[in-house]
C-alpha cells in the first residue's frame, strides 16, 4: 500500500495457530513505525527526481514517493466445546504497520516556493500513508470479531473450524485489498488533491 508512480498493492501476510483451551480474551495489537529515506535537491524537479531514484523499492512499479507495509500476525487462538459447537475463547491479533517516507535534507538552499510547496506535498504524502494504515487497522478488528464469530462441530472433532476460519480470513483479505486499490485509485486521479500538490512540486522552482 502507498502512494507510487502508479499503484502500490498490500503484501499482507497471515499465520495462524490454535489450540484448545478454557481461557477467555481477546485483543487487537497494533505496532505502527516510521522510516525515512533522504531527499535532496533545490527545485521541485529535482526533489521528485531525487524520490524516483531513492524512494522505497516495489515490485513491477520501481520506486515508489512512499509505502506502508503492513503485516498481519493472529496469535494464540483458543477454542472450547460447547453444546456441541467449537467456539472462540482467545484470539490475538497483532498488526505491524511500516510507513517509508521521504525526508528532504539541504531545504536551506531552496527557495521560499520551493519550500512552502514540499511542506504542503508531503503532508499530504504523509496523510495518504496514514489512511493506508486506519484501513488495516480496521481490517484487524474485523478479523478479531469474525474469529471470535467462528463455530465448528464437536462431531468432527472441530476438524471444520480451521477450514471455516481460513475461507472467512481469504474473503476479508480481498475485500481489505479492494479497499486499499480503491483508495489508491482515487488518489491516483489526475484532479486529486495529491496529484495537483505533486505538479506544483514539479514545477516549483
């Protein structure tokens, strides 16, 4: 997920464990970092040649302005029979969301323009990556509750509970994907706040 010259998918990776256990909880975990690659330049052109060269790397595209990666963790899933039903006692699910984002270093030599442009370009930036982030945090919660959600047969030795755990986790990784290339489409639009402030940049001197 990101803002790059074209379209940043979501690499989100999903591990499952689970036991059967009489503990009851659940929690939603969320890591969130931040890491910068340098800038430099004194004009719009060359501060976004300076992102094309040293922006963070992704696959079919090149580099990207920004990325947020985000790595999708469950945890210590616990089960219980009851009435006949496999049920949720404990789920964690634990996010760790990475955003890669531009730092611009030698801002001193550039112009007042040049300055006031990337200020408002990369706060914008900033704001796109952070959206990247709340829809996978959301995605998080709605897993936590769907898990919790999830009944198996006792008859079957609970042997369908995985089954039905990993088509619900299928269903809600594509549905969280669509939403990611949603957003990033919109964005993508020549008329979008982000891509008027990436012109001006451009174009800045």
């Amino acid at each position: 997920m990101g803002l790059v010259a074209k379209r940043l998918l979501a690499a989100i990776t999903v591990l499952i464990a689970f036991t059967l256990a009489h503990s009851a909880s659940a929690r939603v975990i969320i890591n969130e970092r931040t890491k910068f690659y340098t800038v430099s330049g004194k004009t719009g052109p060359q501060l976004f040649k300076s992102i094309l060269r040293r922006g963070p790397k992704v696959r079919n595209v090149g580099h990207a302005i920004a990325s947020t990666g985000t790595a999708l963790k469950i945890r210590n899933i616990k089960t219980v029979v009851n009435r006949r039903e496999c049920k949720v006692t404990n789920v964690d699910v634990i996010v760790d969301i990475t955003y890669t984002l531009p730092r611009w270093t030698g801002s001193q030599g550039a112009s007042a323009k040049v300055r006031d442009t990337w200020k408002q370009f990369n706060a914008r930036v900033l704001k796109h990556e952070q959206t990247h982030g709340r829809i996978s945090r959301e995605y998080a919660r709605e897993i936590e509750k769907k898990i919790k959600q999830t009944r198996g047969r006792a008859s079957r030795n609970c042997k369908n509970f995985g089954k039905r755990q990993l088509r619900s986790l299928a269903r809600l990784q594509r549905n969280i994907r669509k939403r990611h290339e949603r957003f990033d489409r919109r964005e993508g639009r020549a008329r979008s706040r982000i891509r008027l402030l990436q012109r001006s940049l451009i174009k800045s001197n």
